[in-house]
C-alpha cells in the first residue's frame, strides 16, 4: 500500500491516451514502426521557429551573468511586459507586466489558478468533450468537477451552462480552439457567456470566473480569429503555453494572463504568484522565459498543420466518416461509424490504427486523431482507414 488510495485508484484507470500508448508499443514491435498509424498524442511533430533557434544560440554564446538564479515568482518583468504588449494590442485593455504570471506551460498555469480561488467543494465547470486532465487539476485544489455538454457543433451552450452554475460554482473552463475538436469558438458566444457570468456572479455575490485555456490560439486556419477573451468576459483569466504555438512542451513555459477589469486584480495575481512558489513550482524555467520574450509574435508553420488536417479530413470524410470540421489546433473528432466507441478503437487496432475514444474527453460516440505527426504517416495511413471503412460498411 505504497499509495494513497485516490492515486491508486486513478491509476486503475489508467487514462485512454496513455493504454493507447502502450497498445502502440506492443504493436510496433509486432509490425515495425512504419506500419502502425499512432494518431493519439498531441505531441507537435514540427520543430520550433528558427528565430528560437537563433536567440538560443545567442544565449549559450553570450550568457548573461545571473542567468540561472532565481528571480521573482512571477517571472522576468521584461518578459511580462513582452506579454502584456501584446494582450494590450489584442483586446484594447491596459495590460502591464502586473498581469501576468510566467508558468509551467499551461499546466501549471492551471493548477496555480484552480490553487488560488478554489474552496473546498466549489464547482468549476468544463464543456465536454473536454481534454481530461481538468478533471485531476480541479481535484487537486479541493474542487469539483461539473461537466455539461456543448452542443452538435461542439459549441458551448448557454442554456445548459446557465442551468449548471449555482452558489458553488466558481469557475468555468474554456478551451478555443478545442482539444479534442478542434473548433474555435465565435465572439458571439463568448459574449453570451461573460453576460450570463457577469449575472450569475451578482446573483451569487461573488466572481464566477472564465478561465480560457487556449495553447492552441495561434493555430487556427483559414484566416479564422480566435477572439480575446478578454473583450468579451469581465472576470477572464487566460492561462496559455508554447508547448503548441512554439512546439515546446518539453520546456514546460506558458504564462497566466488576469484581465485588468476584474475587481481586487493585485490581489488575485498576489495569490497566483502565491501558489506558483508553494505548489513547488517556484519559476517557470528561467532560459525559457528569456527566449519566449522576443517570440510573442511568432509562431511555428500553420500551413504545414493545415495541410495534415486537410488530408486526413478529406480521405476520412470521403470515406463517409462525420465529422465538424475543426478551424483549429490539431485534432480532428469524428463521430464513431459504431454506437460503442471504444470498440470502435479496437476495431481500428486491427488495422494497426490507433485513436482515442471519446469517452477519454466525456463524450462517448465519437474518437480523437491527433494529425500532428509526419504527413508520410497520415498517407502510409490511408489504406488501412479505407479498409477499416469497408469493414464497417461505410
Ligand atoms: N490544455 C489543453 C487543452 C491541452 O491540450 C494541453 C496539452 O495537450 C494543455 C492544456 C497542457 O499544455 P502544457 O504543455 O502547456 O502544460
């Protein structure tokens, strides 16, 4: 009994992506990597802008004296304000380095928010589908999770969400564009939401807050905008990473952004600055923050993502697979072609495909495909999906 009985019991069930994974390793020892289609981690399969390479080169050529040591909990003041230049730019509101909070990409981003404003058995709520490490980062805090569903096109919907808030809730999780479906979300909605919020706070007598988790906000296709949160919802709180727009998760940088309009502001980024040294976290990784300062405009190459998805949803929705197609991130949803999602995954197994049922995210009847690994993989691919299909009478 080396474990609580919560950890034990979590590992039990041990989560979809991660059985996915290890079913992929038995595979490809079987049939050779080249003959297995892994479409379930989203893991960017690009490298990094060139820029990032240069001015990490720079560095290791140049130190800086003092470059290693800790600094303020928060984060490097220069690299705050890189950030809050351009949220200033984007929503139009006073943003100032005070705002923002350097972290441990978007996960410890999340768990130093959920920290600092949860009670014990306050509500935080999550659409479904939903990407399912909220469910632990909210248990982590003492809170709650409360799933509601978002509609056919995988969009929030308010009437549902307006009847799941109560006296408990505190917080609601937004992610545009989405994991696992990869839709963004229209400023329409976002409106509609920061009204029903800013309602249900003052019936509840305190901030129900937005937190908007959005990695994925740079990429976006065909010109689609992802609205600034922060124009259309007063009590936002934007937590975001490199890990996909810079393709550095392994560096583990991202920051947590707090709107200049939400009431006692000093004193939410005082408790966030709090929690990022007490979870253990003490700094987001000082080199990275020196590095991402100067790469707030940049982002790696959406076209290449662009055309993975294209290939993947023209092949699979010529095949007769539905699905809504995603103007975002790098995921695709499909609706399951058989009721039982999860045997529809190990049908796909036996074509050597790997996905991730969608009652990893909340929503069964439907899987997930991660498009960004190689282009060669997606097209060695198409062959088994097409077989698969005529199985399944497509
Ligand atoms: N939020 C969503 C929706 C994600 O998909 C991920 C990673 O896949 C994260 C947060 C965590 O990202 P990070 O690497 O920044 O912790």
């Amino acid at each position: 009994m080396v474990l609580s009985d919560k950890i034990a019991a979590y590992l039990s069930n041990a989560s979809w992506i991660r059985k996915m994974f290890e079913e992929g390793d038995r595979l490809r020892k079987i049939h050779g990597a080249d003959k297995v289609y892994d479409f379930t981690l989203g893991n960017p399969s690009v490298e990094p802008p060139e820029k990032f390479r240069d001015e990490l080169k720079k560095l290791a050529l140049n130190p800086v004296p003092g470059m290693h040591r800790y600094m303020s909990n928060a984060g490097y003041p220069e690299t705050r304000a890189a950030v809050a230049e351009v949220l200033a730019e984007q929503s139009g509101l006073p943003f100032n380095a005070n705002h923002v909070v350097m972290t441990v990409g978007a996960g410890g981003g999340l768990n130093i928010v959920l920290k600092a404003i949860l009670n014990p058995g306050d509500e935080v709520i999550a659409l479904s589908p939903y990407f399912v490490e909220y469910g632990f980062y909210v248990d982590n805090h003492g809170g709650v999770l409360k799933v509601v569903p978002t509609n056919d096109q995988f969009l929030p919907d308010l009437t549902a969400i307006s009847e799941a808030i109560g006296p408990k809730t505190r917080a609601i999780i937004i992610n545009s564009p989405n994991n696992p479906t990869g839709v963004v979300y229209p400023a329409e909605i976002l409106t509609g939401l920061g009204d029903l919020l800013d309602q249900k706070s003052q019936e509840f007598g305190r901030p129900i807050f937005a937190l908007s988790d959005e990695p994925y906000a740079k990429i976006v296709f065909e010109g689609t905008q992802v609205p600034s949160v922060f124009k259309h919802i007063t009590n936002a709180i934007l937590v975001t990473s490199h890990s996909k727009d810079l393709a550095l998760p392994g560096e583990r940088i991202g920051y947590v952004a707090v709107s200049p309009k939400i009431n006692e502001v000093d004193r939410l980024v005082e408790g966030l600055v709090f929690c990022n040294r007490t979870l253990g976290f003490v700094n987001a990784p000082a080199l990275m923050q020196r590095l991402v300062a100067g790469l707030q405009r940049e982002s790696v190459d959406i076209a290449e993502y662009q055309e993975k998805r294209d290939l993947l949803y023209n092949h699979l929705t010529g095949l007769g697979f539905e699905m809504v197609k995603p103007q975002g991130a790098f995921y695709l949803f499909p609706k399951s072609p058989v009721a039982d999602d999860v045997e529809f995954t190990r049908k796909a197994l036996a074509h050597n495909i790997l996905v991730v049922p969608g009652s990893g995210f909340g929503t069964p009847g439907y899987f997930r495909l991660a498009y960004c690994i190689d282009k060669e993989i997606i097209e060695r691919s198409f062959p088994a999906w097409t077989a698969l299909a005529r199985e399944l009478g497509l």
